[in-house]
C-alpha cells in the first residue's frame, strides 16, 4: 500500500455508484476534479480514463491512482480524495414516504424513518431489516431503532400482524 494506513475493517468507507468525490492531484489542475462513481463501479479521470472505484477505500483509491499516473504522466504525484457526497440509503415498507433520501453522517433507523415521514399505523416497529453492501457483496441483518445506517443500505420496515 503506496498512501494506506492501517484502520479497523468495520470503521473503512467503501466506495459505491453514487458517491461523488473530490480529486486532487497537487501541481496537475487538468487532472484533479469533481466526478462521481457511475453504475459501472468506475470514475474517468484525464490522462488514463477509466478506473474501477467501487468496492474500494479511498485509500485504494488513491493507490490505484498513484500507480496509473506514476511514473508514466506525473512523478510522484500528491493525490488527495476527499467524499463530497455519500449515495443515498433507501427505506421501503410500512413508512409513510417510502423511496432513496441523501445521506447524513450520524443517521440512525429511527432518523431515516423520520426522514420518510413516520411509520405507518401497520408497522412492526420492532421487525426492521438492514441489507448492507459490504466489499464482499451484501449483508442482510435484523436492526433495531438505535442501529447506525450507512450510505447504500436498504432499510426494510416491516408490516405487523395482529
């Protein structure tokens, strides 16, 4: 690893389409930019186009970005990522709204159910199911109100019965 650093598996962001980032390659203006994650996975960039994004750290990222334009187009280029937007996380079920909402550091379920407009009189208030996208693909677990979202996840609000 070029520019990594070592951090707690579960505390790492992975990268997915949607996420927008910011570039920055000291010196080389026409390099840096703004670009977002398409569905694909990859972001374009000048000089060496295509490059996979999705599944990665920004930290490998910028590894990956370091290897491509070194030593060929830049020597020893100082690249920065910084995350301007996360993608959405979505919420379906027995909410009043139910659809993608922007992400916000901090979020909680009980949080992403206020941003859908409440629980409906029929949800299990108690039955909420989290599919998070992992680097390993997704993981699906029962959450409580209290549990932590993440940008990407899927929120399902489940129905009770009486």
């Amino acid at each position: 690893m070029l520019l990594g650093y070592a951090a707690a598996a579960e505390d790492v962001y992975i990268l997915g389409s949607g996420d927008k980032l910011r570039i920055t390659v000291f010196g080389n203006e026409d390099v840096s930019g703004d670009v977002e994650i398409d569905p694909s996975g990859q972001i374009s960039l000048p000089l060496i186009q295509k490059v996979q994004a999705s599944g990665k750290s920004v930290v490998q990222l910028q590894d990956d970005l370091f290897a491509k334009l070194s030593p060929d187009y830049i020597k020893n280029p100082k690249i920065t990522i910084e995350i301007l937007t996360y993608r959405p996380f979505y919420i379906y079920g027995e909410v009043q709204r139910p659809g993608s909402y922007a992400y916000a550091a901090g979020m909680t379920v009980v949080n992403a159910v206020a941003v859908a407009g409440g629980f409906t009189y029929r949800a299990d208030k108690d039955d909420i199911v989290i599919s998070r996208g992992t680097g390993d693909g997704r993981k699906t677990f029962r959450a409580d109100r209290t549990d932590t979202v993440k940008p990407g996840d899927v929120l399902e609000i489940k129905e009770r019965y009486f």
